[in-house]
C-alpha cells in the first residue's frame, strides 16, 4: 500500500511528506516533498502560551498538512491510501514529574488528524507518541524500530544518527536482536546553531548552509568542556531532550559568554558533534564502526568534520549512502511506523523508549 509520511521536527523548518509503497517488509521511497512553514506560523508555534491559540493551531496545522499531502500527491501523481502524521510537537515531557499531587508524563503533537482526513477523503494514524507514555516509555525516540529493519549489520555495529533540532542516535550492536537496540537523544542538533545564527544575522539567515560560519569562527575549548559538563551527557539511556533544554533560554545563556558571534557558532557546531561523540562512546556496548548520518544536520559539513575528528575509529557517511535520502529518513520512518499500525503491529522498541511493553501506537481516524 502507499502511505504518505508526515513529519515535522524540532527545527520547525517546516512539513515533509513522503510518499512511500510499502509491501511486507520491503518499501520504495516514491516521492519526497518539503514545505517551509510561512515564518509566522513558525513565530506563533515558538511563542504559543495560551490555550485558544494552541487549539487554533491545532486545526490551522491540520489544513496546512492536508495542503501538503494534497500538493505532493498531485504533483507526483501518485495517491496514497493512507496518511501517517506524527505531528508538531509543542510540548514534550518523557519523565514524570509531580502535578497535582500524582506524577504525570506527558507529550502533546498537535494537527487535528480528522481535517486532513476529511480533507483528503483518506484515513489517518496520528499521535504515535502517547500510548509508549501510557505503557511507561517516554513517548520517544520511536525511529529506532525502523532503524533497526534499515540498518541493522549481522558483522558490523552501526549507529544511525538524525540531526534534526535535537540529534538523536540508534545504536545496533553487530547482529543485534531488538531487546539489544540502544536509542536516545544525545543533545542538541540544529537547534542552538540555529538560533545563533539567526541572532547573528538579525533574522536574515535560519542556519548555517553548509557549516560555512562555523568554519569561520574558532571553537573556545573551555565553553565547549563546561557545555559538556551538563549531567544530561552522563544521564543513562532511554533519555530525551526537547526545546525545553535547549530552547531560548539556553541561547539567551551562551550569547552573554561574550565571544564573537562566529565562534560562538563554530563552538555550537562542536558541542552537537562532541555531545553524539561522548554518548556513543559511554553507551555504545561494541566500538561503532559506522556512523549513517540523516537530518538537516547531514548538509551541515562542519558537523560531520567534527564528528570524524571526535570518532576517528568510525566511519561517518551520509544516508544517502545507505539507500536513504537523509531528508526524508524521518517522513519516511513515519510512513512505515504508520503502516505498522494499520496493520495491527507494535512499533515502539521498549529497550529505547523504556516502555515495559510493545504497543500498538497511534489512533485511527477512519
Ligand atoms: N544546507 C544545509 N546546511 C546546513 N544546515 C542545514 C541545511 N539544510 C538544513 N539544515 C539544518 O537542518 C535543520 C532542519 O533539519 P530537519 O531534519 O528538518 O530537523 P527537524 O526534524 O527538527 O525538523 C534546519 O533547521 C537547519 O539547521
Ligand atoms: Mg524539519
């Protein structure tokens, strides 16, 4: 069947749709579209902190990513019989904390799943996060069980690395059985990089096409070691970070260091590929010997420079590599964890989310 995968990260760069045909266990990647989000809708997801703009979001984002699946639908020609959206995250909280009196773990991805269906004229699974929090994971990461069917090595240990707002990475020992699979969030992507550029540029630029500014600038060795200080690096697997730790006022924290504006960029650009280094290197069980790069971050080449020079015993490849455009790995992933949950089958890997059991994820909007 043809399932078309809806994504939006972290970055809030926009939506991705990918249009996959999925049979058994084998799928073709048959088209791959990107829409920016207009950079209001973008300034009022960043700012939202009242509940009527939140449910208006919510339904405006559900026509914005029926537009979307409509447009790459048409211009491909191709028709989808289903629709997997994972959702802009506004809010994600892995672990509990205490509310009310009781503890609470929660997510929110928002986009009313029941416009795009009734806009499309095609069914929707939606929300793939809150049942892994029901059954005590922490809603995240979820690529891994698709990690697992693309990468996985029966000589090799392999980690997938995606560079989105935040880096995530899945650890597949050679030979690996699912229980074996190690995932979690290493720290930031995009994210801070981002952001600094777009202080430095007042707001010309949203990031830092191809890691040109950060080759300009010179890392400061003793702010990257106290960013590395954070216990989060040290902090077992499963784990996950959001924009809630490296969001505004994480940067508002690094511009008053009161170093140049490029090394303060070039120094962000070592901490995301030093924060992959040090959790690779603590959590992985076999010295990785592949390191399959996707994401924005994959276009970012002073990322991978410094991630060959902090893992000079891997090798560090693009997706692209691998079969995968780096892209479209997360559309894509949603397609196929979607595509599971049509079909009745559990999708979330207990071992990187916590969770105490596989579930069925999603809901069905018939
Ligand atoms: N050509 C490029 N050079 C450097 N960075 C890039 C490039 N293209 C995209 N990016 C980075 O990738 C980010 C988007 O990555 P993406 O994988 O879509 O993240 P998310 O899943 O969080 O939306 C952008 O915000 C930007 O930082
Ligand atoms: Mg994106």
């Amino acid at each position: 069947m043809k399932v078309a995968g809806v994504m939006s990260g972290t970055s809030l760069d926009g939506i991705d749709v990918a249009i996959v045909e999925i049979r058994g266990r084998r799928f073709q990647v048959e088209a791959f579209r990107s829409f920016a989000y207009p950079p209001r809708l973008r300034q009022a997801i960043l700012n939202l902190d009242n509940v009527p703009d939140l449910a208006r979001l919510h339904f405006l984002l559900g026509e914005l990513y029926a537009e979307a699946v409509l447009k790459t639908s048409r211009e491909s020609g191709l028709r989808p019989d289903l629709i997997a959206c994972h959702g802009q995250t506004v809010y994600h909280q892995g672990r509990p904390v205490r509310f009310l009196g009781r503890r609470v773990s929660c997510t929110l991805q928002i986009a009313e799943a029941a416009v795009l269906a009734e806009r499309t004229g095609l069914p929707v699974v939606s929300d793939f996060r809150p049942r892994d929090i029901a059954a005590g994971g922490q809603g995240a990461p979820l690529v891994p069980y698709v990690d697992y069917w693309l990468f996985r090595h029966p000589k090799r240990c392999r980690a997938a690395l995606n560079i989105g707002g935040i880096a995530n990475v899945t650890i597949l020992p050679a030979g690996a059985k699912p229980h074996e699979v190690i995932a979690f969030d290493t720290g930031p992507g995009n994210m801070v990089i981002d952001a600094l550029v777009e202080r430095h540029t007042n707001g010309r630029l949203r990031f830092d096409r191809g890691g040109r500014l950060a080759r300009a600038g010179r890392v400061n060795p003793q702010l990257l070691d106290r960013l590395l200080a954070d216990s989060y690096y040290r902090l077992r697997p499963p784990k996950s970070a959001g924009r809630e730790q490296y969001g505004a006022a994480f940067v508002e924290r690094l511009l008053k260091e009161g170093l140049a504006p490029l090394d303060l960029i070039a120094t962000a650009t070592a901490f995301t590929a030093a924060a992959v280094a040090i959790g690779l290197g603590r959590f992985s069980p076999q010295p990785v010997e592949e390191v399959i790069v996707s994401g924005g971050g994959a276009h970012n080449q002073r990322i991978l420079d410094y991630l060959r020079a902090f893992l000079p015993q891997a090798r560090v490849a693009v997706s692209s590599e691998y079969g995968i455009d780096p892209d479209a790995k997360e559309a894509v992933a949603f397609a196929i964890l979607g595509y599971e949950t049509w079909r009745r089958r559990p999708a979330n890997l207990p071992s990187a989310t916590g969770a105490r059991r596989a579930v069925v994820l999603g809901k069905i909007t018939p």
